[in-house]
C-alpha cells in the first residue's frame, strides 16, 4: 500500500450453522488479530440456522448477525458477498477454525501485493491427542502451503479473501444450488478462473483446525475421501465450462469425455485391493486415492435417484453417509 493510502475496508463474515458455543472464542481471537492488520473492519455472523440460533450470541458480542434461512453453505457464502458494502472486500473463515497471529494481515497485505480476485490462506489440521497414527499419517486432512503469491487453480473457503467487485464484474456467484450437496467453494473458484479471475496464496495467513475426535476413525476418513470424489465429479461434469488443470475447458465434449476416462480409472482403483481382502492394510494415501476414485465414479450412476438427506447437518448426499460429525 503506498503511503498515505486508505486502509482496504474489510467485512470479515463467519458462516455458521448451529455452533454458538465455539463463535465467543472465534470472534475474540478474529478481533484481536485483526487489531493488528492494516485494515478496517468489521465482523459479521452469517447465521445458516432457520431458528437464528446466532442472533443473541452476535448480540452479546457486539458483532454484525446476518441471517439466511435459506438452507446450504452456499447460500451463506453468497450472503456473506452480498453484505459486502461500497468496496469492502469479504474475508470467510469457517465457524470451527481459529486464526493464527498474522492471519488477517496475511490476507489483506497478499491482496495489497498481487490484487488478485482471491486470496486463499492456509489451513493447519491439529489431530487430537491419541488419534490412531495410520489415520494422523495418512494426509487425510493436509493442504498443501504454497508460497505467498503462488496461482491456484482451486478455492476453497475455509480460510480466503474475496473481492466481491470483482466477482459481479465477472458473472461469479456461489451456486446455491450446490449449498446441500458441497463442492460451491470448488464451483466457484473454477467459474472465477474461467471467467479469467485470478485466485493467489497466502502462507503467511494460517488458521487451525482442532479436529474433533469424532472425525480421527478410518471410516470417517474413508468416507469422506469418497465424498470429496463425489464433489469432484459433480462439478467436473456440470455442463458449464470450467478450466481443468491443464487449462481444458471441462464444459466441453472433450473435457467431459476426460472426467469420465479419469473416473472409470480411479474408480477400478481400489477393486484388486478389495479382492483379495486387503483393503484395510493398504497405506492410508491408497486408501484416500481409493476412496476418491471409487467417489468419482459413483455419482455418475447416482443421478438417478436423489440424494438422501442427512438429518444432522442437511446435507444432501448421493451414496455414502454423511460426514459431518
């Protein structure tokens, strides 16, 4: 920022769905972090919850409460965008991390440095005490910490800064139609490159994950790496172009023929494994390889027939259960 410059004018908005008694810590450390970064801003809890089960917690802390009844976390991202007044830009993190000292500061001065349409920070899993090694080992949960202004082909928003300006400009919305089934921030990021966006890195900014222990079992596990290729395909088949890794459109007859190739493969992944029972010994990274593999091949013959819902977090999934715990 050159001198004599305005601060960027931050909205830091926290979707949340039903988890008020993390939001007093969260808000506390956001504030106190965000004293230090050369920003003004402000805090805003986009409550997901029908019953607004955030409005007297944001009250209570002096916060912004935004509500969206509407259910999905893609209607709330969307939210969060929309708050964004005059040229605010919109800074997400998710209702169960915390930010680390330089968090928002990373974010604001990475912005400042490149001025991309996105800047994703990084994510820091913490595995609770006792977890079994195989599943702590495995990369279950690692993201990968890319240097300061390195350009990403995906978004994810547990931990970003957008520029909502930008987005309008370029016709990039979060699909809410995706907001039960997941994979918006993924939409999102994708349509934001296509429309020739640009989504950068942020290593300086990290927030933490304390994992719960319900989420450190191998069937969590597994079952979320099938999920996650359940998402993958989704949004790799939509009928709307979106840039592959190697710059392919995946809206074409082409690159949909490529989505599927890769499906069939990842899926016949794991069936020699499985065949000669023993799949259980396999290394934890064959079995989140696997996992994805035999997701993306499920929703392909999952459309016909709808999604269940899950009754905990509403989520709508194609084939497996449910996450969310």
């Amino acid at each position: 920022m050159s001198a004599g410059a305005p601060a960027p004018r931050v909205v830091i908005a926290v979707p949340t769905y039903r988890r008020t008694a993390l939001l007093p810590e969260l808000v506390a450390a956001i504030a106190a972090d965000a004293a230090e970064a050369p920003a003004q801003w402000r805090i805003l809890l986009v409550d997901n919850d029908p019953e607004a089960s955030a409005r007297e917690t944001a009250a209570a802390l002096g916060v912004g409460h935004l509500h969206v009844p509407a259910p999905g976390i893609a209607a709330a991202r969307q939210a969060a965008l929309e708050a964004a007044e005059g040229d605010e830009l919109v800074v997400m993190i998710d209702d169960d991390l915390v930010p680390e000292p330089g968090w928002l500061a990373g974010l604001v001065e990475t912005w400042q440095a490149h001025r991309p349409d996105a800047v994703m920070g990084f994510v820091r899993y913490v595995w609770p005490e006792g977890t079994d090694p195989w599943v702590a080992a495995g990369g279950f949960m690692r993201r990968t910490r890319f240097p300061t202004g390195t350009p990403l082909q995906a978004l994810s928003t547990g931990n970003v800064l957008i520029d909502p300006r930008r987005a309008r400009e370029l016709g990039v919305a979060f699909d809410v139609a995706l907001g039960l089934s997941g994979g918006s921030d993924l939409d999102f990021g994708h349509r934001l490159l296509a429309a020739g966006g640009t989504i950068v890195a942020s290593a300086e900014s990290v927030a933490r994950d304390d994992i719960v222990a319900a989420r450190t079992t191998r069937a969590f596990v597994h079952r979320r790496a099938v999920c996650q290729g359940q998402v993958r395909v989704r949004i790799m088949s939509r009928d709307e172009p979106a840039l592959g890794a190697r710059g392919e459109a995946r809206g074409t007859p082409r690159g949909r023929a490529r989505a599927r190739a890769r499906v069939r493969r990842g899926g016949a992944a794991r069936a020699p494994a499985r065949r000669r029972g023993r799949e259980r010994h396999l290394p934890a990274q064959a079995v989140v390889r696997a996992g994805q593999g035999a997701g993306r091949a499920r929703p392909l013959r999952a459309r016909v027939r709808p999604p269940r819902p899950c009754s905990a977090c509403r989520s709508r999934i194609l084939i497996t259960a449910c996450y969310c715990a």
